[in-house]
C-alpha cells in the first residue's frame, strides 16, 4: 500500500477543515504560510504515483479520491455564493487556486485512464465493441479487420489490440494472414 494515500487524505482533511474554519471566522484566523504548496505537491505526487502503477500494470485498488474534488468544489461555489449576499465573509486566499488545481489533477487523472483504457483495449467501451465484433461475425460468418476499423472508427493498431485481446480469450479465431485475414467465431 501506497503511504501517499492515507498522508494526503489526512492533510486534505486537516487543510480543507481549516480553510472551513478560516472563512467561518471571517479571515480571523491566519492560514499557515506554505500549506497549498505541500498540498498541491503531494496530490501532484499521489496522482503521478496512482498513474505510474496504472500504466505499469500494478494498479492499486481505487480510493475515494473524487469525493474529496467534490468537497473542494462545493466549499468554493458555497463560499463564493454567502460571500455574494453577506461581504463580511473573506474568501481564503489560497482557496480559488487549490480547487482549481485539484480540478486540473483530477482530470489529468481521468484524462491518462482513458487513454490507458483506449491503448489497452481495457474499460466499459471494451466490451460493447467485442460484443460488436462477435455480434458482426455472427450475422455475416466472418469478419475482416478493415470493416471493423471502419465500424468502430478507431485505428489499426486499436482494432489489433482488441481482436489480439479477444483471440487471447477464444472469443475469435484469425483465419488467414496479411491482407487475406478475416476471424471467424471458433469450433464450438
């Protein structure tokens, strides 16, 4: 187990409950000096991590990292809207760019599992194409790799992975070679 998941849920909490208190007290209250940059650091580092194992095959299992995107956002719309009606309230000062950061590594980390899924042929899309595939092999006999580029719009190198995938699985079986090739479901 990673020890930056469990540091950077203790710190989110610890930082997110004192910017909380901070605005609360109407900007009585001195936030730490530093404090963003260890934050932003360490989700940086805990999100490069979380990828790293991701690409290397040795994924962790998910955490409930989103969640904490959640809180940061509803904090930041929350405050900004009673500061609207009641100016009194002081916005945190490192509280705009922290969201806006955590916002940019959450959807870098959701950018880099899409692609991973898209180069490894891995995700919710996987199986609605190989359902596609065998779907298109059963309805015609057998199937040549250019239709299935053309159907499902995605490269040759994608579509190779998918049937490699799928004749790894004995879902399909590749009659043929080079320009000859078309798949067939196999024997029963």
């Amino acid at each position: 187990m990673s020890v930056l998941s469990p540091l950077l849920f203790l710190y989110t909490l610890v930082y997110l409950g004192m910017m909380i208190g901070d605005f609360a007290a109407r900007d009585k209250f001195d936030m730490p000096a530093g404090m963003m940059a260890v934050y932003i650091t360490l989700l940086g580092a805990y999100a490069g991590d979380k990828e790293i194992r991701r690409w290397l095959g040795k994924e962790l299992p998910p955490k409930m990292g989103s969640v904490f995107v959640y809180l940061w956002l509803i904090f930041f719309l929350t405050a900004f809207v009673i500061r609207s009606f009641v100016p009194s309230f002081i916005i945190p000062g490192d509280l705009t760019p922290v969201a806006l950061q955590v916002l940019g590594v959450f959807f870098g980390s959701k950018a880099s599992k899409k692609i991973y899924e898209i180069k490894t042929g891995k995700g919710e899309e996987t199986a609605s194409r190989e359902e596609m595939i065998l779907q298109r092999i059963r309805d015609k006999g057998k199937v040549k790799r250019k239709e299935i580029m053309d159907a499902l719009k995605l490269s040759d190198s994608s579509v190779g992975r998918i049937l490699n995938e799928m004749e790894r699985k004995k879902q399909i079986q590749q009659v043929g070679e080079y320009k000859d090739t078309y798949y067939v479901l196999p024997p029963s």
